[in-house]
C-alpha cells in the first residue's frame, strides 16, 4: 500500500502524458452536444472519486450531476430515460457487474457511455462507449490508492476539456511535483493521536467531501476505526450529539470557498473538547497536518489525500495491523 500511494505522482505524470486528444474529443463533444443528464456509476473508493468530478461539473459547468442507485437496473429493472444521457462509470479493475450492466444498458438506450478503468481488458471496457485508462500500473494493494488518486485526476481533466479552461489545465501539468512535495508532508501527530481511538468523524465540504469520504474508509479497512466522513455543514445537524471530551475529528480544509466555515467547526469543536487534526495549508492557525497546495485550489483536494495515504498506512502498523491484508477485504468485489 505504501509503495503504491509514494508512486502517485509518477502515475499521474504518466496518465497527464497519454490520451490528451482523446480528452479533448470528449470535451468538445460534451460543448457541441450539452448533455441533458448526467450520473455517474461506481462504488467503494472509485464512487468517491466520481463524487469529485460530480462537484467540479456541477460548481463550474451549472450541470446536475446524479450518483447513480445501481439496483435501479440490476434489481429493479427500471427503465431509465437516457435520450440526452451522458453516463461516467468508474472503476479499477472494471469487473463488478453492476457497473458494467448500466453502462451497457445505457449505450444500448441511446446514452453516451464513458468509462474510467484501469484493468485492461475488463467487462466494463467493452461495455462503454469512450473508455479512458488509468494508466496506473496493476494495483496489488487491496486498499487502493494510486488508482483512487489517478481517477481524480481524469475527472478533473474532463472538467478542463469541457470547460475550455486553460488555468485548470496548467495547473494539471503541474500537479505530479506539486504531489511529489505532498507525499513529504509529515502527519506524525495524527499517527500519535489516533494510535487508540475507536471512533472518528471525517470532515470535509465542496471538493474536498470525496477526500473525507476515502479517508473514512481507508481507516474501516485498514485501521479497524469506525470512521464516518461528513459534510461540514451536515455533521451540525444530529452527529454533533456524539462529540464530546477528547472526541477525534480530522478535518480537511484546503483552500476554496468551504474552507473559512470549516476553520470555524475546527475551532467550534476544539472548544467543545474534541481532539480536533486539522489539514490546512502551512500557516493556517490550528493546522497540525499541512496541506501542500497545487496550481489551482481545484486539485489541491488530490494533494490532500497523497498526504494522507503515507499517514493512514503508518497508522495502521501502530495499531498492530496489516495495512496490506485488511480483514475479510478482496482486491475485486463484483456485487449486483
């Protein structure tokens, strides 16, 4: 796992090199053609990364953006309405039926099919439409990291593509050293302060939720922490009952419009009693782990969680675990 997630930024380097025209097809097509729907298909890590590509098309191209229920088709046999559809399957190793079943339904009614996968060779490769590789390498971690981390970046270059926006592109360009500077960052202090904690909430809000959201589920798996990821404004709602003396909360605040509102909570809930191990860039007040920012605060969310992987794995060995054979845990999962 920790071999995988130092290699992030080399596997970035690699995709950002490859399929530049094909990128560019699909965001021309996505201008001359606006869609009228679009979800997206995927679970585990692989749905937290389509979860970031959801906010970026959402906050900067005004189109709605749905996770998509696969039992809708699998179960229910719904019939969807896909005139106008653009559908965005993500997956590592593309194996799992009830992503590769949509998407074949969905091309099959009519829809735009697009997959993100990087297993060559999958079902869910013949089943899309446009299919763009990770270009990750094989994963032997059970944990994925490297792939999580490259399907960000895809989602985050469909946006440039379709945008026509030329800062964000740069700022792509440069995001394997802005991560090399990144996988550097000490977060110790987490390591110490979760090495007993049997419970934590996650916080992120805007584009760095999907960051939370993996980081919940890297400590389940790798750590044995029940670990639940919430939106900044949500967890005021009925998770702040369970925060009490030395409750553990890591939020993630990189720069952006969320990032005053989750300063105040980090504040609010150390006030309260809480162990608060906020990530925010070097200089914030409060900011135990330091979030390395890249060319556009856009991508600084992928940043964030190649500082974390090194952390959660280390974690892990403190606790006496086996990052590398989390429990009852199988790299493929295929569900329907």
């Amino acid at each position: 796992m920790l071999d995988e997630a130092l290699s992030a930024p080399q596997v970035v380097a690699r995709q950002l090199a490859a399929d530049q025209n094909a990128y560019a097809a699909l965001g021309d097509a996505l201008r001359e053609q606006p869609p009228s729907a679009l979800l997206t298909i995927a679970r585990g890590s692989s749905d937290h990364a389509s979860h970031y590509l959801a906010y970026l098309v959402m906050a900067r191209l005004g189109r709605l953006v749905t996770s998509l229920p696969m039992s809708l088709i699998t179960l229910y046999q719904s019939r969807i309405e896909s005139k106008g559809l653009v559908s965005l399957a993500f997956s590592q190793s593309g194996q799992s039926p009830d992503l590769v079943s949509p998407t074949q339904y969905f091309r099959a009614n009519g829809a735009r099919t697009v997959a993100f996968v990087n297993a060559d060779g999958s079902p869910l490769e013949a089943a899309a439409e446009h299919v763009f590789r990770l270009h990750a390498g094989v994963e032997q971690s059970v944990a994925a990291t490297k792939s999580y981390i490259a399907q960000l970046v895809a989602g985050a270059r469909v946006v440039a593509a379709w945008q026509g926006d030329e800062d964000l592109a740069a700022a792509l360009q440069t995001l394997p050293q802005a991560m090399e500077q990144a996988a550097r960052q000490r977060w110790d202090v987490a390591v110490e302060a979760l090495k007993g904690a049997d419970k934590l909430f996650v916080i992120g809000r805007g584009t760095s939720l999907p960051i939370a959201l993996e980081a919940a589920l890297k400590f389940k798996e790798t750590c044995g922490i029940q670990a639940e990821a919430f939106s900044g404004a949500e967890v005021k709602h009925g998770p702040m009952a369970l925060v009490d003396e030395g409750y553990p909360l890591l939020v993630f605040a990189p720069r952006g419009p969320a990032q005053a509102g989750l300063l105040a909570l980090a504040e609010e809930m150390r006030g309260r009693g809480a162990r608060v191990l906020l990530a925010a860039p070097e200089g914030t007040p409060g900011a135990e782990l330091p979030l390395t920012c890249t060319g556009n605060e856009d991508l600084d969310p992928i940043a964030a969680v190649q500082s974390f992987y090194p952390m959660v794995e280390a974690l892990a060995q403190a606790r006496g675990l086996n990052p590398d054979q989390p429990r009852h845990l199988a790299k493929v999962t295929k569900t329907h």
